[in-house]
C-alpha cells in the first residue's frame, strides 16, 4: 500500500505544469526579469490593437492628414477632415473622394473643390475640380474705392470660374513601425488650369495686384491662365510638420504674363487635434509699385473624425477603416 500511495505522489508531481513547479524552486535571473516584464506590461493601457502594450511603447496620435496636406494628392478617410482658416477647409465624402472649400474667402470668392485621389504602387494620383466667383469680391473692392481691382465707372457682370488640376504626389521614408506607416516627406507636382467667363459685357481690366494679379484671367472673366507648382511636406516630429511650395503662372496680366509665388510654414500642434502654422508667403510678378512682396501668413486648423487603422496603411488595400 504505501509503495502504491508514494507512486501516486510522484506522478501528481511530475504533472504540475513547469510555472507551478517554480514555487518550490529557485528562479534563474531570466525568469524574474521575464515575470518582471510581464507584470509591468499587464499594468499598461490597452488598445484594440494589443490588449498588453509592449514596454516602451508611447502612443501615436498622428493622422493620415498630418502629413498628407490638402495641397497633396491624398484625400484622407471618410467621415474625416479638417477645419482651417487660410488653408481649405474639407470633408472625407469616401475614401477617395473629399469636398473643399476656403471658408474665410467665400465671402469675397464663393468656392466649392472636389477631388477623387487614386492609389497606385509608389504614387497617389488625384484630380482636382473647383467652381468659384470672384463677383461679390469685386463689387465690394468697387465699392470701398480700390482701383487696382475695378474702377468705379464699370459694371461688374457676373463672373463664374472653373478650375482643372492634376495633382502627383510622392511618399519617402515610410516607418510603419512608429509613426503608423505615414512618410517623413511627401513630394508634390501638379498643374492646373483656370478659366473664367461671364454672363454680358465684360469690361472689366486685369488686376494690379500681388497675388490677385496672377489669377485676373480667371477672377476677371476674361480667359484662362496656367499654374505649375512643386511641393515638399515634412514631418520633423509627430507633432511638427514643415511645408514648402513654389508656383509658377503664365496667362495674360497686367504687364507680364509670368508670375512667380513662394510660400513656407512651420505647423506645430497646440493639441491632440489642432494645430497653428506660421510662415510667409511670397510674390513676384510686374503688379502694383513694387515687383516684389512678401507677407507672413498664418493657419489654424482643427482635426476632426477617424484615422487609418494602423494594420491597412496607406496602400492597404481598399483603405479600409
């Protein structure tokens, strides 16, 4: 009997599971730093990604339209966007299709943007439709006496514009690891055309004016200009991006048929969700007195809705959310 009982010992011993059996046992160094490791993890916050966060690990609260600004091809995500002050303003319609609009200027210049973007293996392509008018702008620069705009003896006709523009961008240095898969750089090229007509006479002149002046064909009705342009925007951090663009315009203006406007900004984020850009903004064209101006310029944007989920980045397929 009692070699019976201590057989059944041995065996009920020798089926505790190897963790149980380091009660009576001394640990090795590795296996308490192991069990170190994994109380701390077990005390992180959880995701619906990971439920136990690997040590180390900060989150990342940065969006798909941090990086991917509305001047570039990406269209961000449904049911997401942003509301900005001098940028456009616009609002995820599908994955690839986003209204815009430049809230502040509608007052002066009505303007409504659609643009659908496409997904290819190294590029994001997108085309870019706008509709505008410049008529209750002019009118009221007519009736506040600025003459570099309309003189006061003409009449200004309704005025309708329309806007083509294919956009190309290019991401480097993805990190898909800390950063969400989003780039450090994304290179932008587009070209676009502008056209505008009205409804009766039109006898309005080109405008004299820094950044006006390089659009007058359109914002006049009297015809149609081109504008190229080149872009580079930056992350520095995950809550600092850097900005920079250089656009050139050919159509018929005041004096020159050539134009030329440089601008770079430095957004930085006051919160989760909003952010304030500063920078400058600057012209070269035969307008007004002077050949050149510059003016420093500034941006608040707010972020609102949902970001990329982190296991389809940004060539995932379908995009998902």
């Amino acid at each position: 009997m009692k070699h019976i009982l201590f057989l059944i010992t041995v065996i009920f011993i020798l089926s505790i599971p190897t963790e149980a059996q380091g009660i009576f046992s001394k640990k090795t160094p590795t296996q308490k730093a192991a069990d170190k490791n994994r109380k701390q993890t077990k005390k992180s916050k959880s995701t619906p990604f990971n439920t136990e966060l690997p040590i180390g690990y900060r989150p990342d609260y940065g969006r798909n339209d941090f990086i991917w600004s509305s001047e570039t091809a990406y269209t961000g995500v449904k049911k997401s966007g942003n509301i900005s002050i001098t940028t456009p303003s616009r609002y995820g319609i599908k994955n690839d299709i986003e209204l815009a609009t430049l809230l502040p200027f509608n007052y002066f210049v009505p303007n409504l943007m659609l643009k659908k973007s496409y997904i290819t293996k190294n590029f994001v392509l997108a085309q870019r439709h706008a509709i505008y008018t410049s008529t209750p702008g002019l009118k009221w620069a007519q009736k506040n006496g600025y003459e570099t705009f309309t003189s006061a003896e003409i009449k200004v006709p309704s005025i309708m514009a329309i806007r083509n523009e294919f956009i190309a961008s290019y991401p480097i240095g993805a990190d898909p690891i800390c950063s969400n898969g989003q780039p450090f750089i994304v290179l932008t090229g587009a070209v676009a055309i502008d056209a505008g007509f009205t409804l009766g006479e039109n006898n309005l002149t080109p405008i004299d004016e820094h950044f006006f002046g390089s659009r007058s064909p359109s914002l006049t009705g009297r015809g149609a200009h081109l504008s190229t342009r080149l872009r580079i925007d930056g992350r520095l951090t995950n809550f600092m991006y850097i900005q920079g663009d250089i656009k050139f315009f050919f159509g018929k203006f005041c004096n020159k048929n050539f134009a030329i406007e440089q601008h770079t900004g430095l957004q930085t984020f006051l919160a989760r969700n909003t952010s304030f850009t500063v920078g400058y903004t600057a012209s070269y064209g035969y307008f007004g007195r002077n050949n050149f101006l510059i003016l420093p310029n500034a941006d608040f944007t707010y972020y609102f809705g949902t970001r990329l989920k982190r296991d389809t980045g940004l060539f995932g397929k379908g995009r998902k959310m």
